[in-house]
C-alpha cells in the first residue's frame, strides 16, 4: 500500500475513532462536571501565550474535506513562487480555498472546542476567515535561498526565524511597519508528521512583552498612525527581551488536534531535525490568521 493511501485510511479510521469518542463523552457529561477544559486551557493561553488542543472529531471533519484544496494548492502553478529555501518550504500564503465561513469545496465550516474556545475566550464569534495559510516543509528545511543574506540565514536556523505576524518590512531598509492585525494564529495540522519535522516554535509569554514594547512605542499617537511609524528598533529590542527571559517551547499535534499562539506572541518554525519523518505530503499544517478588529485591539485585548 502506498504511503498516500496509507495517510488516507490512518485519516478515516482516526475520524471514526473520535467520532465514537465524542458521542460517548457527550452522553457521559457529568461525570465531566468537576473538570473544566476550557477554563484550564484559558488560564494557559493568557499566561504562556498559546495552548494545544486534544483530537476532536468535529475538526478531524474540516480536516478531510480541506486536505485535497490543500494538496490542490501545493500542485497550482499559480503558487509556484511559494516553493522556497531550495524546495524545502512551501510557504504557501492565503493558498487553500476556503470559503468566508472557513468551508472548502461544500464541507463543513470549522468546528470543535478550538472554534468555541476563540468564541467565549477571545470574544471573537462573528468574523470572517481569512484564506488559510498552507505551509508545508520537507527533509532539510531551511537551504540558503538565493538573494538573502548570511546573517538572515543564520537567524532562521538559529533562531527559528523569531517573528511577530503582522510587522511587516517596507521599503529599502527593510524596515518594520504594522499592517496587519490578526485576532489569533490557529494551527491545524493536516496530516501525520514527526514531532522534529519543523515543528511550531513559541516563546512562553513574550506576548506581553510585545504588548508593553508597542504600547510604549506608540504612546501619544493615535491608533489611525501606528502604521506609519517605523517600530523596528522597539521590536528588535523586545524579541532579544523575549529571547533571553521566555522559555523556547515546540508544539506538535497530529490531525484533529490543534494550537492556537496569541496574535502578539513571539513564533517561528525550527529547521527539519535529523531524522524526522513524514508523508509525501511534508509536514503540511493549515494556519488561519483572521483580521478581526483594528490596531487599538490588536494591541489592548486580552
């Protein structure tokens, strides 16, 4: 059997199982009442800055109808210049063809205690989803990639290529603007894959490190001029904070399961480890960035 085919079964049974699963623990819910999962992974998120959550049938659902328009958009010309660090990372941003209601190609809309958690948490219910991001990487992640220099380089392998969404560079210089202001960073892994193939890379509560650089960076200003302030040096000297206090931590998760990071957290991906493994696929993860309000509460919400 092939190892595609082998993927798509593991996919079926997987879904099955946690269907069984979550009906039994839904019928079985007192026995459940003296435990509150979703206050628990509340308390971790807003402290740490992101939680995982465990294999839900729900979203394993979204998972198997969104898993052929992310392979689709991994084969597209279109998105050919995604394909980088000498084949090793496919970026591939806004590249699945999701609906505003996150479906794809008639499935269903995402669902699952992550989909809630962001509704009662987050207070963030009636959004429209962005295009999900569909990275995928590959034995020997990363490879110098043409036109960037030595020490960018050295940063993505030393450093897991630390960043912050949203700051973007313009310009000659290169320097960094806010632009974008996501409400979260929600990961859904879409296939199996290793735990040292490139996996998600947070610094434990540099989010609030962030949070008082900027804040500091843009006192007296109206949220209308964020954006045209060039905030690359209070950056810079907020991730080196990060670095040095916050706790480096690596998230894996398999299909079904999830993580979300807080929009200001630090993040990146770690270089491929010797010897991880994964399908033909690569390690292919979905993320959703939704744009979900504006610069005040970009930077001010919990």
């Amino acid at each position: 059997m092939s190892t595609a085919l082998f993927q798509q079964g593991s996919l079926a049974i997987r879904s099955v199982v946690l269907s069984v699963i979550y009906n039994l623990c839904s019928s079985l819910g007192s026995a459940h009442d003296s435990i509150d999962p979703m206050s628990n992974h509340a308390q971790h998120f807003f402290e740490h800055g992101w939680c995982r959550f465990d294999a839900d049938a729900r979203l394993l659902r979204w998972v198997e109808s969104a898993l052929p328009a992310a392979r689709a958009a991994r084969a597209d010309a279109h998105h050919a210049h995604w394909l980088r660090y000498q084949g090793t990372w496919f970026a591939g941003v806004n590249a699945l063809a999701n609906h505003a209601d996150s479906s794809v190609d008639g499935g269903e809309p995402l669902q699952g205690e992550v989909i809630d958690f962001i509704a009662a948490e987050l207070e963030l219910g009636a959004f429209e989803w962005d295009r999900a991001q569909v990275s995928i990487c590959y034995p020997g992640y990363p490879q110098p990639m043409p036109g960037e220099s030595a020490g960018r380089t050295r940063y993505r392998r030393e450093r897991d290529a630390a960043h912050v969404d949203g700051l973007l560079r313009e310009g000659p210089g290169q320097r960094r603007h806010l632009r974008e202001y996501h409400g979260f960073i929600l990961g859904i892994p879409m296939v199996e894959f290793d735990a040292g193939a490139s996996p998600f890379i947070v610094w434990e509560g540099s989010q609030e490190i962030m949070r008082a650089a900027f804040a500091a960076r843009f006192a007296g200003l109206e949220p209308t001029q964020w954006g045209e302030e060039d905030i690359t040096d209070a950056y810079h000297a907020a991730r080196a904070e990060a670095f040095a206090r916050c706790k480096r931590v690596e998230i894996h998760a398999r299909p079904g399961e999830a993580f979300l990071a807080h929009r200001l957290l630090l993040h990146g991906m770690a270089p491929w480890r010797e010897g991880a493994r994964a399908g033909p696929d690569g390690r292919m993860i979905c993320y959703f960035r939704p744009a979900t309000f504006g610069p005040w509460k970009w930077l001010h919400n919990r």
